[in-house]
C-alpha cells in the first residue's frame, strides 16, 4: 500500500469529528424524548401541599446563629428548625418510624450545636448542623452492664441489653458539650439501690466518666423525675407524703448528701404526680389533695416548699430575665390564656412580663421554649406555646406572632363535601319549590308563583345593573368564592383529627375556613385512635342545612360521643351527645327522613341497637327488617353477624345471624376492609376474546377480613378471607406463608388489591384478586346474599412491586365509566397513580394468549416517573388517601394525608369529557366563522347557477 496523502489524512479527520458532533447531537435530541417533566405554570395550578412536625415534644430558641430560629423535637419523632418570623418550616428531618425514632431529649443549642437522644434498644445520638439540618455525627449507645442482669427496675434481655418495656425510667441531660446517661437500679436490697451516671462526649460518643451513687430511698415502686442536676422521687404515688432529693454530679471529694426533705404531713393529704417544672432552674412540682392543687419545691439546701398553693391544670415554666428566675405560670380559663410570671425567690408578681391572650387555636397552651431578651424599651419575653389541641403558637411582647395547626399532621377521619348553592341559585332553588305550592286539589298557585318570578328576575336585573355601574352588592351570607362550582372541583375538606379538633379545609387552595375543638374524646382504638364521620345530610338539600356527625369515644369512660356540625360553616347543630354506653359498631342508613336526613344505627356492647337521631326510629323501622350488621373483635377474634327487627314500636333489637371464631393464639385480625358505600359498578361484564361475557361477581356485602399469624414452623403468615356479612358465608380464602406487614387492601367492584412484604425473597409484592360469577348471571335485577349459593370464579395473580408501600387507595368517580387506577403511597415520599391494567390477575403468562386490554404478564411492575402525581413535592409518613368524585365523570380528587397534607386531580381515562386548558379558542373561532360565511357563500353562488340553467 503506497503512502497516506496528508490531504486525504485531513478530510479523514474531519469525518470522523463529523461523525462524532452527529452522534452527541443524535443523543442530545434523544433525550428531549425521555424527558418527561411540568411546565412552569402548571406547578401548584391544580395541587397543593402542607407540611407540618406534629405536636412539640422539645423546644429551644436558636439565639446563636445569625438568622435566629426555634428548633424543636415533636411526637411525630421529627427534629425541624421554625423561622422565627413566620413560623414556616426552615429544615426538617424525618426520623424513624414507632420507638426506634422518639426523640427522648435534645439540647445544646445554646452552645451552638444541635444533640438528639432518639430510640431505644440501642439509643442513637446525633449531631446535627444548626443552619441546615444536615447530620454531622452518629453514634449509637447501648452498654451492657452483667452487674445489673436481676434489676426489677432495668431489666435486660437475653443479649444483655436495655429492656424497650423499662426504657422509660432511662434519663438523659446535654450540657457543654457532654451527654449524660441516668439509669437508676434496684437490686431488691433498699440499701443497695444506686443511680448511675454515665457521661459521653456528645460529638464523638468518647465514654468521658461513669460514677454510682447511692440512692436508698428509690424503690421500684418509686416515681422519679429529672431537675438537672439533682434527681427527684416520691415512694408510692397516692400514699406518699415526702420527696426525696439528691445530687446526680457531686464528685466523691466533694459529695455532700442533700438532706431528705419532708413536705407535706399525711395528715394533709398524700402526694402524687412528681413532675419536673422546665426551664433554667432545677424545679419540682408535686401534687396533693387528691391531684387538685400542687406545689411547687425549688431545689438547693434549704429548700422548701413555695406556700402558694397552684391549680392542678396550671402549666409551669422558668426562665431567666433582668427580675432574676421568673416563674411562668400559664392558665387557661373562658377561652383565655393568663400567662402570670412572677419571682421564683419571693414569688412576687411582675406586671410587666405578664400578658393575656384570647385567639380560637389556643386552647389550654403550656409554655415549652422562653426567652427574654433585654431590649432598649425594657425586657420583653417570647414565648413558644403549644397547645392541648397541639396547636403551636409565638407570643411575643403580649402579641401573637404566629399560629401553627399542627393537629393536621394527625388526621383520623376525611370526607369531601360539596360546596353550597350560591345565592342567585338558591333563589332560583326557592322560586321552583312546587312543594309548598301544591294545593290539596291538585291546583296550582298561578298568582304566587307569577310574582316570585317577577320579584327574582327584578333581583337579577338589578345585581347585573350593580355589577355594571360598580356598586357593591349587598352583603352575603356566604363567601363568594365558597359556592359549588360548574363541574364539582371546588369542595370542602372535612378532616378530624386526633386531639379532637375538626378542621374545614377548601380544596382549590388548601385554605383554613373554620376549626372547632370537641373536649375529652378519642378514638375507638388505642392504637390506631380512629374516630368515625358521617355525611348525615349533603348540600343539595336546600333550606335545609348539611349536617355531619362525629362519633368517638369519651377519654374517661369510654362511651359514645356523638357531635353534629354544619361542615360548611362549623356551627354546630346541637349539643354534644355524650352516650350512657359504649358503641360496639355503627352504620349509616341507606334511607332518609322527610328532611333528607340519614339515620345512624348504633350497636352497643350489650347487642342492643340505637337510632341517632331519636326523631328517626320511625325511619329506621321501615327498613329495620332488611337491614344486617356485623362486628370484628380483634382481642377475641369473633366474627359476628346481626339481623334488625323491633320488638316494640319503640325498641330495636339485633338477632345473631352467624358467627366466626378465629384462634388468637395463632391470629390475629390487623385489617376489616369493605367497598366504598358511594361507589357505582358501570359494567356488569367483561367481554372476551371470543366476544363472550364473563359476568363480574359484584356482592355489595362482601368483606375482606385480614389476619396475621403464625404458621407450623414458626414462620409469619398471611390469611385473607373473603366473607359475606349478611349470611355469614365463607366466599374465598388464600393463606400467603413468610410474609409479614405492613398489609395493605383496596377492596372495590369484584377485584381486590392487596400488598405484603415477603419474608422470603425480601421484596415488597402486590397480588390481586378478581372474581367472576361465569358467562351466565345468577341474578339481572339485584343481588342478593341470601338467595345466591355458586361461589365465584377467582383469578388472581402476584407481582414484584420495586418500592416500599405506606397507603392504597382506588380511584372513584361518579357513574363508574372511567377506568380504575390505584393510588400507591411510596415510602419515599411519591404518589404513585398505578392503572389496573398493569395489576390484571389475568394478564397471560403465554404471550399467545391475547384478549382485549390484557396485557402480556410480567412479574415486574414498573414505576414511571411520568406517573408520580406529587412530582418532586416529597410526602411524609402518609397515613391515608381519601378519594372523592367530582361533577366530571374523568375526574377523581385525590386527598392524602399523614405528616404533611397534599391534594390533586386525576384522570385515569384522560380529560374526555372537557376541552384542554391549551385549547385554541381563536383557532376554532376562525374556522367556524370561515366555515360559516364561506357556507353562505356557496349557498347564494348554488342558487344563482341553479337561477341560469334555468332560464336556458
């Protein structure tokens, strides 16, 4: 091969970078195509989000950084810092969920670091950036002490460490930079008894010292708190008459004993409820008389107690000021909260630090973080309030700053309403109430109904004219922008929460419109604190007003409550119904009164039923006979089902039907699923390749019962069963072996999806059920569960889920038309919009195997970014998804729900029933138009050349 010409070698070169630039511009444009993301304009448009930290747990005033903050700890196991200003989140941390995340102490703040104490078994301390939140160390804490292996007060587990049941009576306290460790120890000897602490390096987790000291007056009957540096116990709470004090820090060199302290004598009433007053000074409260009044001992060598005898509901706190040590006393009384601050020496009182505050969201507040800040007009406090309804609140100077609902980070009960009429429809709703103008003989008020014509046309007239000439119109008694709009997207947000406090929420902002508060009620469960919310009577039912009605449990008794409320306004609607028993199950009527309101049917514990309200038992009889209701134990696992009758005029009674009994030594019931009470089936069938009609199983009373056990070898289970309520038949059942929770089930129509984590193979699955009645329906006009005896085909099939599930929820709209999608809460903080064609239990396996909108089964299913409805705005912890139909049969709202709030709109079938946002109006207005005179003109040319040929 002869020589390469240089000239050939260059043009070479070239080529190939041509080449090269072809292939960079190839895979720039190609990801323009994989790009898939929101305009600009679109974010918030349609959405919103909240966040929140949950009720304060701890509390400091950040008074060493440069932009001044409140970092606080909450119950909710989150560790935030709040602007001082506004209240809004600055930076938030969200730590573990259940005992491996609560916050058991924080501090060091004032040295200008951030120290958390969280977990139990073992207890993980952090140090954290005070500006960004970002963690700077980590360092685990869990010693193993054999000397303390037969303490009755710290006991220990087969590995010898801290027993989570007695983590409680461990202590902790940060201060320069070191983190104190305070475990008292009871070796069944009184004289034995010891306190030991340990002190760490609070950054690095170096073990500085460890000392004992002895403590012969702790029993393990004994109740002990923590007044840095001294430890605090009373022996036997309710029979104790004296406290005992002792110094935790005292070196043995100079270790002097603090003399044991004699309060109160039995003669004046025993002492109870030991409680260490926060704050700058080591301070104890203790409680007599029964708990009605307590006094409070500031601790040093001649202490006592302060004579003054406080309220029992008096929340107290101590702070530093130019006075010297203030103590705060804060009292709630006729919706005002007194915060008195007087001289913790002479407990004089100082005018100038006390102020007085009345606002709607402070209800009984307790002071958890103060500072007073000397200022050139005088020292002026800041206080950081948190409220029984746990709500939190900055006082400042006798003014409030800001407010914080953080109650909503604990929503128990939601549901959706439609907003009210305006006012020109409610005229229009007035004037056409043929009910009140229809005579006894058929005839109709001519005259009367002329006159209201003239008189609301003549209000119509004049509101345009007014709307005109820019006159104010007159005054409503409801806000403009509160009224049902044209395809039903605008609504009202009705969210219970936990403390008892009912919140209105609108939907297209996320606006607050009003919040009321109902005392001393919880939820039916200790664990879960569920309270259930019925939609008695909605807004379509014009004069008369919506109504809802919350039933819970009474905090002392533990019987029914029950609170009706206007929902679009708050107002209540009578007086709270506080029942003489306990509600074992309720249900809503599917029946109204004359008044269009909805009967609650209630059973107690002693299976006798109840009508709410007692003006509907008429209601209720009319339908008593076909009504059945059913209760899940899950203490004693009884399944059990009851026929309604009335064995008086006057007096329901409920008749066991069947009952099931479940084995709880092996099981446990953990879920009770049923299908959506508002939910309508569009499609009896579905047709198959063949053009065949498999007909769906729909029983309305079928329950989906899960339960968690424990197999023959030891291994956890899963079994659901499929059970019909009305007559007590087992439909289906399915046992899943090594699987564990968190378990997850949507039940709707005639298919149920439902999640687990599988033990073996270490991944989250989904399987889905769906049951069929066969190509031949049993019954075309209505089902019945007494009367129907086949048992349904099931399919049912199982996927890999590449993601942690916290929540699932179905879509739902009004008739039924639009397809199914799910709605998959991610442990990562999305919103999954999952279709259903992708969970298909009869997706085939044989690609061969086509049927129409089936896909080919995979055993993946694949997260599309595209389809994450959040995008990048993060959910916390979601505890719930509400969903809700809207007036557009494509469009379903979507409300989730946990530690932070966010509400959407869906479209499962796309938008088919409503133009585009970026439809081209002008576009077709041409066209039309064109069209039109165009139209017109070939019209008048036709008939002129028809006019010629004829005069040919």
């Amino acid at each position: 091969m002869g020589p390469f010409v240089p000239g050939l070698r260059g043009k070479f070169n070239r080529f190939l970078s041509d080449i090269q630039l072809l292939q960079y511009l190839i895979v720039f444009f190609g990801l323009f195509n994989l790009s898939l993301c929101l305009y600009e304009d679109q974010v918030g448009k349609f959405d919103w989000r909240q966040n929140y930290v949950g009720k304060i747990k701890f509390a400091s005033f950040d008074t060493v950084s440069a932009a001044k903050k409140i970092i606080v700890a909450t119950e909710e196991n989150v560790v935030a810092a709040l602007n001082l200003k506004s209240g809004q989140i600055l930076w938030r941390r969200v730590l573990e969920q259940g005992c491996a995340g609560h916050v058991r102490a924080l501090g060091g703040v004032s040295d200008g670091d951030l120290i958390t104490v969280s977990g139990g078994v073992p207890a993980i301390v952090r140090a954290w950036d005070l500006a960004t939140g970002h963690i700077l160390n980590e360092w685990p804490l869990a010693e193993q002490n054999p000397e303390r292996l037969d303490s009755p007060l710290i006991s220990f587990n087969t590995t010898g460490l801290y027993d989570p049941e007695r983590i409680e009576d461990v202590m902790w306290h940060i201060k320069d930079g070191t983190l104190h460790h305070i475990l008292p120890t009871y070796n069944g000897d009184a004289h034995k008894t010891e306190v030991e602490v340990t002190s760490y390096d609070s950054k690095t987790g170096e073990k500085l010292k460890s000392r004992k000291i002895d403590a012969a007056f702790i029993s393990k009957e004994s109740t002990c708190v923590l007044a840095v540096p001294y430890i605090a116990c009373i022996d036997q709470p309710d029979l104790a008459d004296k406290v005992y004090i002792q110094h935790l820090y005292a070196t043995d060199s100079d270790f002097q004993a603090i003399p044991i302290i004699k309060i109160f004598g039995s003669e004046t009433g025993h002492l109870s409820n030991l409680e260490s007053v926060p704050g700058d000074e080591p301070v104890v409260s203790v409680s007599r008389d029964n708990g009605e009044t307590k006094r409070i001992i500031v601790i040093n060598t001649e202490s006592a107690p302060i004579p003054n005898d406080l309220s029992k509901d008096t929340a107290l706190y101590i702070t530093t000021a130019d006075e010297g040590k203030v103590l705060l006393q804060t009292s709630f009384e006729n919706q005002v909260a007194n915060v008195a601050a007087v001289e913790l020496s002479t407990f004089s009182p100082i005018p100038n630090l006390s102020v007085s505050l009345s606002h709607n969201s402070i209800q009984a507040p307790t002071i958890v973080a103060s500072i007073c800040p000397r200022q050139p007009k005088g020292t002026g406090c800041r206080h950081l309030l948190s409220s029984e309804d746990h709500s939190v609140a900055l006082l400042q100077h006798s003014r409030l700053v800001w407010v914080r609902e953080e109650a909503l980070a604990n929503i128990v009960a939601v549901e959706m309403m439609e907003l009210p009429m305006s006012d020109r429809e409610q005229a229009i709703e007035t004037e056409f109430d043929q009910k009140e103008n229809f005579d006894v003989d058929g005839s109709w008020d001519v005259v009367s109904m002329m006159v209201r014509r003239i008189c609301s046309q003549a209000n119509q007239l004049k509101g345009l004219l007014q709307a005109v000439m820019g006159f104010s119109p007159p005054q409503s008694t409801q806000r403009a922008d509160l009224v049902r709009d044209e395809f039903g997207l605008h609504k009202m947000i009705v969210a219970v929460t936990s403390a008892g406090k009912i919140y209105g929420i609108e939907s297209k902002r996320g606006e607050i419109i009003w919040q009321l508060r109902v005392k001393n009620i919880t939820g039916f469960s200790k664990a879960s604190k569920k309270m259930v919310l019925y939609v008695q009577r909605g807004s379509r039912h014009f004069p008369h007003p919506p109504q809802c009605a919350l039933l819970a449990a009474d905090k002392e008794t533990g019987n029914g409550v029950i609170y009706t409320f206007n929902p679009m306004t708050g107002q209540p609607l009578g007086e709270v119904t506080r029942l003489g028993y306990k509600i074992k199950q309720s249900m809503l009527l599917h029946v109204s009164t004359d008044d269009f309101l909805r009967p609650i049917i209630l059973l107690d514990t002693e299976d006798s039923v109840h009508a709410f309200p007692e003006s509907a038992k008429a209601t209720a009889a009319s339908v008593a006979k076909s009504v059945y209701i059913f209760t899940a134990d899950q203490e004693t696992g009884v399944l059990s089902g009851f026929s309604l009758a009335y064995s008086t005029p006057e007096e329901l009674i409920a008749h066991m039907v069947w009952q099931v009994i479940l084995p709880t030594k092996t099981q446990q019931i953990v879920d009770v699923v049923s299908k959506s009470t508002i939910e309508r089936v569009h499609s009896q069938g579905r047709v198959l390749g063949d053009r065949s009609v498999l007909y769906k199983y729909i029983n309305p009373n079928l329950v989906a019962i899960v339960v968690q056990g424990v197999g023959s070898t030891h291994k956890n289970t899963l079994t659901l069963y499929l059970l019909d309520v009305v007559s007590g038949a087992m439909v289906f059942s399915v046992v899943h072996k090594r699987v564990r929770g968190p378990f997850h089930v949507v039940h709707s129509e005639n298919w149920l999806v439902y999640s687990y984590f599988n033990e073996k193979s270490r991944r989250t699955e989904i399987a889905t059920l769906e049951l069929y009645e066969g190509k031949t329906q049993s019954n075309t006009t209505a089902f019945s569960s007494l009367t129907t005896t086949v048992l349904p085909i099931v399919e049912r099939q199982a996927f890999i889920f590449p993601a942690s599930i916290e929540f699932l929820r179905e879509t739902i709209t009004e008739k039924g038309i639009t397809s199914k999608h799910i709605m998959v809460a991610l442990a990562n903080g999305g919103i999954l919009e999952l279709p259903w064609m992708l969970v298909d239990p009869r997706r085939p396996i044989n690609p061969e195997m086509r049927e129409e909108g089936v896909i080919p089964y995979m055993p993946e299913i694949p997260i599309q970014m595209d389809a994450i409805v959040n995008y990048n705005q993060s959910i916390a912890r979601v505890s719930g998804i509400h969903t809700s139909p809207s007036g557009l049969e494509s469009t379903c709202l979507v409300f989730v729900y946990g530690l932070d709030l966010f509400y959407t709109r869906v479209a499962p079938s796309k938008t088919f029933d409503v133009l585009k946002e970026d439809f081209d109006y002008y576009l077709i207005t041409i066209v039309l138009l064109a069209l039109t005179v165009s139209s017109y003109v070939t019209k008048k040319l036709a008939s002129r050349k028809a006019q010629k040929q004829a005069w040919k």
